[in-house]
C-alpha cells in the first residue's frame, strides 16, 4: 500500500515542490486547504501536480478540523508548512502570526498525540529563529536562539513545542531549520522574487525602477526544490531530530540585485534602484549563513542549484510569463 502524507500549505511555494517529489515516490498526498472562495492553485500547476493532489479542509486555526483531519487519515508522515511566513507582515500582525505559527503546530502535535502517534511530524523551522546570534559567522543546531520579529518568536515556540512532544511522548517529531530558500513561485512579496520581478519587467520596458529597503542585509539564499529533499529525509529516518538547511554561502541583497541585473545584461543597475524606507523593518536579522555539516553527514543531503543558477533561472522565470 502507498504512504499517506498531509502536506499543509500546499498552496505556497514550498507545498508544491514537496508534493512534487511525494508524488514521484509514490505517496499518496493529501493537501490542507483553507476555505476560499476562489483558492489559487498557480503554483501546483507550475509543478503539474494540481490534479495528483488530494484536497482537505482546514484551517491552522480551527483545532477541531486540524484533530478531525488527523482522525479521520491517519497519514503515515504530516509536514507542516503552512504560516504566516512574511516577516514584515508579522510586525502590524503578531497575533494572527502567533495563532498559526505557533499555535497551529501545537493543534496537529495533539491531534498526532490523541489520534494518531505513529504518524512521523515535520516542523517548517527557520533560520530567522537565530536572529542575531552566530557561531564564528555561522548558525548550527547548536547556535542559541534570538528572534528579531514576532515571526521568528512565534517559530521558536513551535520549534520548542516539537521538541518536547518528542521528549515528552515519544513521538516522532522533526525540525528542519531551513535558511531561506527561493524558486520561480516565490511569493512576490519576498525579496527574491520582487527583484527579478521587477528586473523583468524593467527588461521588458514595463517598469522604469525597483523599490527597495535595507540593501546590506545577508541571506543564505538555496534552492527550493533542493530543501524539500531534506524534509523528506528527516522523516525516513530511523530517529527524530533536529537540522540546519543551507548553503554555507552568505550574499547580501546588494549582491542579488547585481546579479539579476547583470542577468538581463545590465550593469549600472544603481540607475533603477531607489531606497524605499517602507521595506526596511523595526528589527533586522543582518547576516545569516548555515553551517549544515550535520544535514550533509547524516542524511547526505547536499544543495545541487548555486546562488547564481537560482538567480538565473528566476529572472528567466518572470521573464517568460511577462513574455507571455
Ligand atoms: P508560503 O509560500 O508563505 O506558504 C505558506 C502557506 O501557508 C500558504 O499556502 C498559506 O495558505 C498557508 N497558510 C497560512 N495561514 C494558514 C492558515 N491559517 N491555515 C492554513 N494554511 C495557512 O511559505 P513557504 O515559503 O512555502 O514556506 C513554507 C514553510 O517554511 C513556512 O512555514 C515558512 O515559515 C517556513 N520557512 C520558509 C523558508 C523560506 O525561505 N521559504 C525558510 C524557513 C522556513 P494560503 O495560500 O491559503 O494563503
Ligand atoms: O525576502 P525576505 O522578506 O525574507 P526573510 O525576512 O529573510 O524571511 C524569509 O526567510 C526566512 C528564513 O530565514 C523564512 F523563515 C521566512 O518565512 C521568509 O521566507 O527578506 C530578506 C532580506 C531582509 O533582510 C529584508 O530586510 O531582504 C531585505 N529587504 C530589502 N529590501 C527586503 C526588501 N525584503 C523584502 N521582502 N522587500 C524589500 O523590498
């Protein structure tokens, strides 16, 4: 018989990549949907998995149809992707980021605990939980923790929460710390994507400048498609733990933008970029680079997309659809 998983936040960019590569392995893949009147499912069809998927129900907010769900589907593993994933947006809306960032990973622990303890439980944890701390200019598993927004506080509880269901009831509970990672159906919003966006649309005269806030800050920037593999292996394993994603490589967003600029053969890109201080944020988290040498030791992931083929590729990407 297949594998049973509940993907939720299938709808973003990291949904479909995962349900993507479950799919190709066989499983049976059921996707957690909030009642919308007209939901998007634009970036499963950029995956062509819009009609392999199964739907279901529910919201990060509403215990019963999360406790209902794992009731009723008993899923072999439950990835848990779905947040309030937009730091910015966390400052002017903490307690909506609280509610189902944290407290809707607290449901589906629950949910596992009462009705289901043998389904495997994977935390989207994230890099942001670091904030300001390092390790010599590094974060790992064993960096501590000091959110800069209300995201990476609501994260740190559901990363804690994880952890204690596993100590606590023995169930298998995994966080995968991811450090930020990007693809063609990132939301627009997001650094990335606004960049090579805009740079498509400046390409194809659609667009005269590129609005933007704090230019020095650092990321480590990987593939998306690549970091869902890591997800995946984390629950084939034969214990639950804890592990940093990442490329090891640190850009700043300066970097980036040059980079997509030079794409389009561009080169003096200081002429479309204007300092916009709305996207800049009451708190940074300046320099973020992933030492994820226990992710490559005992799982043998490694990231396969360099920083300038993603940069490349998502140009291209917006180009095509302006294109069209
Ligand atoms: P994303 O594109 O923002 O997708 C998040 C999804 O969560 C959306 O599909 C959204 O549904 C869903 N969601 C939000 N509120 C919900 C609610 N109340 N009930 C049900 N679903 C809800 O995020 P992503 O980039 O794919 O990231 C996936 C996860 O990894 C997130 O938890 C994020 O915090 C975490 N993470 C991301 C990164 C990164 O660099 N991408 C790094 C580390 C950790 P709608 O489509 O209905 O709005
Ligand atoms: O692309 P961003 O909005 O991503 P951020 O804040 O790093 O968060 C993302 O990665 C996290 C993992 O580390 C995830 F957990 C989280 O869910 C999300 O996916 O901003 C990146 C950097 C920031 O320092 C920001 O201040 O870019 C800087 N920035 C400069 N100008 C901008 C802009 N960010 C946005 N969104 N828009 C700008 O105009």
């Amino acid at each position: 018989m297949s594998k049973t998983a509940l993907v939720t936040g299938i709808l973003g960019q990291d949904g479909p990549y995962l349900a993507d590569l479950l799919l190709k392995k066989g499983y049976k893949v059921f996707g957690l949907i909030r009642r919308y009147s007209n939901p998007n499912f634009s970036n499963l069809d950029y995956l062509g998995v819009t009609n392999d998927v199964d739907y279901v129900e529910g919201d990060m907010n509403d215990e019963a149809s999360l406790l209902n769900l794992i009731r009723m589907l008993h899923p072999d593993e439950v990835y848990n992707l779905a947040a309030q994933s937009f730091v910015k947006a966390s400052f002017e809306q903490a307690k909506l980021t609280t509610e189902v960032n944290s407290l809707g990973p607290l449901y589906l622990l629950n949910a596992i605990k009462f009705f289901s303890p043998t389904s495997k439980f994977y935390q989207a944890s994230t890099s942001e939980m670091f904030g300001l701390q390092h390790t010599n200019g590094y974060q790992d598993e064993k960096t501590p923790f000091h959110p800069r927004s209300p995201y990476g506080v609501s994260k740190v509880y559901a990363y804690w929460m994880t952890v204690n269901y596993r100590e606590s009831y023995g169930l298998f509970t995994a966080n995968g710390i991811l450090f930020n990672h990007e693809s063609p159906i990132r939301g627009i919003q997001f650094v990335t994507r606004k960049i090579t966006d805009g740079v498509a649309k400046i390409k194809l005269g659609l667009a005269k400048e590129l609005r933007l806030g704090n230019l020095d800050a650092k990321r480590d920037w990987g593939f998306a498609g690549d970091y869902v593999e890591a997800m995946y292996l984390m629950l084939q394993q034969k214990n639950p733990d804890d592990y940093v994603v990442g490329t090891g490589e640190s850009h700043s967003v300066r970097e980036f933008v040059e980079a997509a600029f030079k794409s389009i053969g561009i080169s003096d890109w200081k002429k479309y970029v204007v300092i916009d201080p709305q996207f800049k944020r009451p708190a940074e988290v300046p320099n973020l680079k992933a030492k994820a040498d226990k992710v490559r030791k005992n799982l043998g992931w490694k990231p396969k997309v360099s920083f300038e083929e993603l940069v490349e590729m998502m140009v291209k990407a917006d180009l095509k659809r302006y294109g069209k």
